[in-house]
C-alpha cells in the first residue's frame, strides 16, 4: 500500500548491518521518513529512517537486507513518513504485515490516507471507559468485565490456548444493551501459518470476517516488518472508529514477538541493552501502541485492545509483561495448572483483574449486585485454594466441615462457572445465574461480601442441600 512519487536519490550506502543500511552523505532527511531501496536488479524494497545526523541516515530495511550491496544499491527518500489509504473496504479483507493484500484481491480504494503512527488523543478530550462489554465468557463478563476502550491483554504461555480466547471473544463481543457487533482488527505479530489459519477460518465461519480486518505478519516473513504491523493496523482501526463510528476490538497476538524485533533493531544499532537485552525504551514503545486505544468525547466509536503475551517459561515478571501491566487496565492470565486439568478456558482468576470492571457493571450498566457476587467469588475461591494446600498437608480428615464445603465450592466454581464450550456464548443473566449457583453450596452466613437483600433474592437453597 506503499505509493512512491519523486524523492532524493542517493547511492552512497557505506554499511549494510544486519536489518540496517547506513546511507552517507545525506542531507535534508527526518527521521521516520520513507525510504525506497532499489536493488542493482531493479527489485524495489521499502524501509525508514530510524537515525540521523553528520550526513549519516541508518535505514531499517521492511524486507530485509538479504541480497543488498553497498554498491549498486539506489536509496531514495521520500519525504514522508508511511501512510496507509484507509476506507470502509478495509473489512473483510486480509493484508500482509505492510498492508498489502493477501486474498487475492486489488488493493482497497482509499477515501484518506492516515499516518501509521497515528495522532495522539488530547487527555482532555479522552471519555472514561464505562460501557460493558458482553464477551459471552462467564470469567470475563463476571469476574474480569471488559468495558468499551479499555486495553485488557491476556498473559499466556506456550502451549496454552490464549488464541482460541482471543478468537472466541473476537466473535462473541457485543455492547449490552444495543446489540452493536465490533469490528475486529486481528493483527498477527510473527505468528506461525497453522495460527493465521485458524484466525481467518474462526472469523470466517462464524460470519465476523465481513465485519473484519486481518494483518498477517507471519513467523517467516522479515522480523522487522513486526515492528510495523501493530502501527498499520491500528490506523486501520483509528479510521473505523472514530471516522466511521464503529466500535473496533483491535487483538494483536503476539506482543512478545513484537518485543524481540525491537531488541533485534536495538542490537544492531549497538544500543545500550536495558533488562534481558531489551532497549531502554521498551515501555515508551510498547506505549505508544497500547495507548492509542480508547474513546473520544463526542464520538460514537471506541478502540477496544486485547494484546496476547505469550510469557517466556511463564515468568510473569519477564520485562514485556512487567511492563505491559503497567500500562494496561488489567490482565487476563491463564493457569499452566487448569489447563493441565483440562478446564477451557484455564483462566487463573487469582492472578487476574480488570481494573475497570467498577466502572462498567453495577445497576443501570448489569445487575445491581453484580460487583458484589464478584468480590465474593474471588474471596471464597481465594480461600478454597487456601485449603486444598492445607489438605495437602494435613489430608481431608484434619479439615472442619466448613473446610470442606469450600473444598467443594472450589471444584464446583472450575467445573460449572470457569469452564464452558469454546461454542458456548453465555449471556450475562447466565453468567450471574451460574454465579449464584455456585455460590449456594455454601452457607448463607458465608457470603459476607454480598448485601443481604441480594441474598435473600438469589441465594438458593435447594443447591446447598444438594451439594451437602
């Protein structure tokens, strides 16, 4: 989607390094400015200016420096920084990491062009997140509620499935109340085929691919196009969002790849490496994507983030996650532990929060007593997890009777609230029912988190008598 017109013509490349071309003698370039690389066969690649100064301009290279020469190389820059053409014919249609096509179809005509880096949004003209969003998960909707704007990754590790999560939460996402389905932006950050396969036949099948825009950076295509993707896409959301008015759930899988070009470019530019070799400004980075996320006052459409983190050895304190939980209103974290139970989806609640569920849920927004069964469930969960170790240790004959109530309150909240169909798309009067179900295997008196007139109205009896 690259358009190439005129520019300054230079020969006089003094230094290919890695995904690098060092360009000397050069005048009159900015840095992020578009580069064209014309090879001594007359193959064109694409590139920009990552740093300038002393007559010296160092290129990334989109495509890859293979096959380059410091003579005969022709490097034209363009005068500009990358822009995407953007309209309404985006959806339903696949692009590569750069924004060309890949379905076999000509490139979509543009209404506008937009700058990858985007605009950043004016903090006063930024409308607090509050609009629940209805995932058809009963994690999510009950325990971890996602709200229109909001960026809520989910940390993984290999193996696990965050894809299938993602991909059903891709399908299933509607605002309650207004029955608006979202576009998704899946955007694939070095992923392997089997994975953009399987995204592009879930959105297909289930009819979400005509409301939907995929960007396919995948595992053997340049490593440096994977610091450019993310950017593409979320202009490509922006557009939709706030000039169409859509409600947009951008998902970009996976940030870690993301992380590892960046450390890629870093290390051939000899930068100083921060911690585990990642630059410095792997946060100022990381940020800049994950805060063009959001609403706009005055506009009707939302950019809503779901990052995937696949962490390494599933170290949540690895930088990439360290960093990206700073940033982000929360985290979605998948149990090694449930997994290996065989629950879908192993979502370890304990380790997980969305920051912005107070805002989203609530009377007028859910239910009234909807935050209320929410604590209540982490308390009780926290607290059987509590005694299964204890029982570890001291066996089931050692535990009271209220003990083993929560004992069972544990395996009752795994096998009917957390797990559930990856077709199974629950609504929230479900999602609460189950709740509350669970919640009766134990004794009125238990449920300290919970207002007493909600109790009364949805606490059933006839489940405690026969979970007894």
């Amino acid at each position: 989607m690259v358009k190439v017109t005129g520019g300054i013509e230079y020969t006089k490349v003094g230094e290919i390094k890695g995904p690098l071309l060092a360009v000397e003698g050069v005048s009159r370039v900015a840095f992020d400015e578009m580069v064209e690389i014309e090879t001594l066969s007359g193959e064109k690649r694409f590139g920009k200016v990552l740093e300038v100064g002393k007559g010296k301009a160092i290129v990334q290279v989109f495509e890859g420096t293979q096959g380059l020469s410091v003579s005969g190389t022709k490097v034209r820059f363009l005068g500009k920084t990358m822009e995407l053409p953007v309209s309404s014919e985006l959806l339903g249609r696949v692009f590569d990491g750069l924004g060309k096509p890949l379905d076999g179809l000509p490139e979509p005509i543009g209404e506008d062009t937009r700058d990858i880096n985007g605009a950043p949004i004016n903090p006063e003209r930024r409308d607090y997140p509050t609009d629940f969003i209805q995932t058809g998960i009963s994690v999510i909707d009950g325990m971890l509620t996602l709200v229109r704007g909001q960026k809520l990754p989910i940390f993984s590790g290999a193996g696990m499935p965050h894809n299938m999560l993602a991909a059903q939460i891709a399908k299933q996402a509607t605002v309650l109340g207004t029955r608006e389905e979202f576009a998704v932006v899946f955007t694939a950050i070095g992923v392997q085929h089997g994975e953009a396969e399987f995204f592009r036949r879930t959105l297909e099948e289930s009819g979400a691919l005509k409301r939907s825009v995929l960007f396919l950076n995948l595992a053997d295509d340049p490593a440096i196009e994977r610091i450019i993707t993310p950017r593409v896409a979320l202009t490509a959301a922006e557009y939709l969002a706030f000039d169409l008015d859509m409600h947009v759930l951008v998902i970009l899988t996976d940030i870690t790849n993301y992380a590892e070009a960046l450390r890629e470019i870093s290390a051939a530019r000899e930068e100083v490496p921060g911690r585990k070799g990642y630059p410095g400004y792997l946060y100022t980075d990381l940020a800049t994507n994950y805060e063009r996320a959001g609403r706009i006052k005055g506009k009707k459409g939302s950019i809503t983030q779901v990052p995937i983190l696949s962490m390494p050895s599933d170290d949540i304190t690895h930088p990439i996650a360290d960093l990206t939980g700073y940033i982000t209103e929360g985290q979605i974290v998948l149990s090694r532990e449930l997994f290996r139970k065989g629950i879908y989806p192993p979502v370890g609640v304990l380790m997980s929060l969305s920051r912005l569920m107070k805002d989203g849920v609530g009377e007028g927004k859910t239910r009234a007593e909807h935050m209320e069964v929410s604590n209540q469930l982490y308390d009780a969960y926290s607290r059987a997890t509590e005694i299964r170790a204890l029982a570890e240790i001291v066996g089931k004959a050692g535990l009271t009777p209220i003990d083993l109530r929560y004992i069972k309150f544990g395996d009752l909240f795994e096998q009917r609230f957390l797990a559930q169909g990856y077709d199974e798309n629950r609504n929230l009067e479900k999602t609460l029912s189950l709740a509350w179900e669970v919640l009766s295997s134990l004794p009125e008196g238990e449920l300290t988190k919970i207002k007493e007139k909600y109790v009364k109205q949805y606490y059933r009896k006839e489940v405690f008598e026969e979970t007894r």
